[in-house]
C-alpha cells in the first residue's frame, strides 16, 4: 500500500496528539517533497560529480605518468614513479578505470592493481605478454564483479 505524504504527515501527528489542519498538512506535505527532491538531486549530483573527478584525476595522472616515463624501459622505475604510486594510492575507485584501460589500450597497470586489490591472476608464463596479462585482469574483473 502506497501512502502520500500528507497521510504520512496527519498520521505521525495525530500519533503525538498534535492537531493539525488540512492546509498546515498540505504545506507540510510540499515542504517535505521539495526537500526530499533537492536531497535526491543532491545525493545524485554528488555521486556523479565523485565519479568525473576520480576519472579526471586517474586521467591527469595517467597522461603525467607516460609523458614522465616514456623514455624508460626499466619496467620497476616505470612503475614505482611517483605519479604512478599516486594513481595506484587511489584505491578501489580506481579499478574499473584500470581494467576499462587494460581493454582499450593495454599498459603496465598489473602493479597498480595488485597493490590495490591484493589479486594476482597473471600466470608466471605470461610475464612479459602484456595482451595476456591483461586478459587475465580483465577475467579477474568480470569474476570479481568489477563493472566498468
């Protein structure tokens, strides 16, 4: 049974003895779906918002980190630069965001996410073969629940 929220209102006061009109319980009643609206909007822009900035961020910081390291070819100093333990810092935010990556365009992500998730999926043999390592992620993801 759906019930307004003028009944909602008129019962609660009459359960506390309180008398009320009609027209107090209709203002009562616009007030409480006014700020019921505005929390709502709220409660959604903030949510979006969270998300833009963590994608903002992962995204400013990825472009740092590979303009930074894209001379280097030792793979330990290319994943424990600053910019990268920054990213990898963000947590579980940034996952989905890491293994979308991994799909669309494969990079030494493995690191960060082992750090984060505590995971290893690789397989020893696949050290070394970026396609199949981040497959592996990518299975571990979908297994995991992780939806991007």
């Amino acid at each position: 049974m759906t019930r307004t929220v003028p009944e909602i209102i008129a019962d609660v006061h009459e359960f506390h003895g309180a008398t009320t009109t009609p027209e107090e319980i209709r203002q009562l009643a616009k007030e409480v779906e006014r700020l019921t609206g505005e929390l709502t909007a709220a409660w959604q822009l903030g949510f979006h918002s969270r998300d833009e900035d963590v994608e903002r961020r992962f995204e400013h910081l990825a472009s740092m980190w590979r303009d930074e390291t894209f001379y280097m070819s030792d793979l330990t100093r290319i994943c424990n630069h600053p910019t990268y333990e920054e990213i990898a810092a963000m947590g579980w935010q940034v996952v989905p965001i890491l293994l979308r990556e991994l799909e669309t365009n494969p990079d030494y992500w493995f690191s960060a996410l082992r750090k984060i998730t505590g995971a290893n999926p690789v397989a020893s043999e696949m050290a070394g073969q970026l396609k199949d390592m981040a497959a592996a992620w990518i299975e571990w993801g979908k297994d995991n629940g992780v939806s991007w």
